[in-house]
C-alpha cells in the first residue's frame, strides 16, 4: 500500500481533528508523540495532512525518515537545510552545527519556527541503541526539545513505544503530549473511497459502497474501519 504525499492532500479523510490538534501544539512549540498500529495512515497523516497544514501556517516544514546507517544524523541536517532552500532561502546550508543551533540560526535566518515531522521512528530506535552514535543522537534531540529551539512531530508504531520510552532519561514529559491515530469512522471511509474514485474517474455504487464497509476484514472497532484493509 502507498502512502498519501502532501500532494494528496484531497484524499486524506477523517484526520482534521487530529491535524488541527498537532497544529496547535506545534504552534505551542511542545513536542508531539503520534503513534498508531502499522497500516492505520501514521505516514499518509504526515505528508498529505500536517505538511500542508504547517506550511499553511508559516512553518518551514521537515520530514524525515532514513534511519538507516550511521550518517542519519549528518542527513537530517542536511534534509533541514534543503527545506530552507526550498521555502525560505535559496542560499542556505547547513555546516554542521548542532541540531538546536542549527535551528536557532534558521529561525534567526529566516523569521519562521522549524517543524520537523519524524516518520517511521521505530527505525531509528530499532536500529540505534546502547552505542556511542545513539546517546549522542538522544542527547542532541532531547536537548533541541528541551530548549525548544524547533517544534518536534514524532511518529511511530505503537509496538515500538515501550523502547521509545528510553529518551525519558533526557526527556522527562516525554509522553505528555501523545495522540493515538484512531481507525476510520464509517463516514470517512466513505470520503476516502469515494475521493480515490473520483481521482481515477469511477463512480461507487451505493450497494457497493455498502458491500465494502460492512465487510468483516475491513472492522477494528464498533462502527471503525480499518484503512489499510479499506485501500
């Protein structure tokens, strides 16, 4: 199943709620936990609703996901200093600062807060932990929300929260803040399939449309739907 993109900010249905809340937290400069069960739209949440939602609000906006090796840190800078160049200063780069004096100088730079949306954060505690490279990255996070030098979104998979939890040491209202992503309600899985067909010209039939919801796989919950079954 393929994640929404902030280009797809039509087709994302039932999170406007959940997006209004995370906005304003952000606008409160707190850190945001979102976490939910693997196919619930954690991703689609991020890039089709609060991308748009924060620029809209004069964020410089991050995303970022590439856990993976041991560069990821260099690489987040980097992918903080290319979102600058893109919405604020086509001149700007990173040089290796620390990630709060790196966001000191940007909010400085360019009169606007920094949002960095962390996707798949399961990753990065899965992979980097008890070694030298994931106390450093702990440390140098928690000390950028401590300080609030930039407004943090972390999201990742409920599984992963327990483990998550070891930032709590540099942290310590880390969990203060956490939003739960909930299955569909039946009216926003009907907007969703209803959008997706529009997109690609089809119609749905009222007893089709029935059909789909009202089949078992498809349930979480009294009267929820479960989206990755729905895609």
């Amino acid at each position: 199943m393929t994640a929404l993109t902030q280009n797809d900010e039509k087709l994302l249905c039932g999170r406007a709620d959940v997006i209004g809340e995370i906005v304003a937290n952000c606008h409160a400069e707190r850190l945001t936990v979102l976490s939910s069960e693997p196919g619930w739209g954690l991703t689609s949440l991020i890039h089709a609703g609060l991308v748009p939602a924060l620029q809209s609000e004069g964020f410089v906006v991050v995303t970022f996901s590439d856990w993976q090796g041991r560069f990821f840190a260099t690489n987040l800078r980097e992918a903080v200093a290319n979102a600058v160049r893109e919405s604020a200063d086509p001149a700007f780069y990173a040089q290796g600062e620390p990630l709060d004096e790196l966001l000191e100088l940007i909010r400085r730079h360019t009169k606007k807060p920094v949002a960095i949306l962390f996707d798949q954060f399961e990753d990065y505690v899965r992979c980097h932990s008890n070694s030298e490279l994931s106390d450093s990255f702990d440390a140098e996070l928690a000390h950028a929300v401590a300080t609030r030098k930039g407004i943090f979104v972390i999201g990742l998979q409920r599984h992963a929260i327990p483990a998550f939890e070891r930032l709590k040491q540099h942290i310590p209202n880390l969990l203060g803040f956490h939003v739960r992503l909930a299955p569909l309600s039946i009216d926003a899985a009907k907007e969703a399939v209803t959008a997706e067909a529009e997109r690609i010209g089809l119609e749905v039939e009222p007893a089709a449309m029935q059909t789909l919801l009202s089949a078992p796989v498809l349930a979480a919950g009294k009267g929820l739907i479960h989206p990755f079954f729905l895609k």
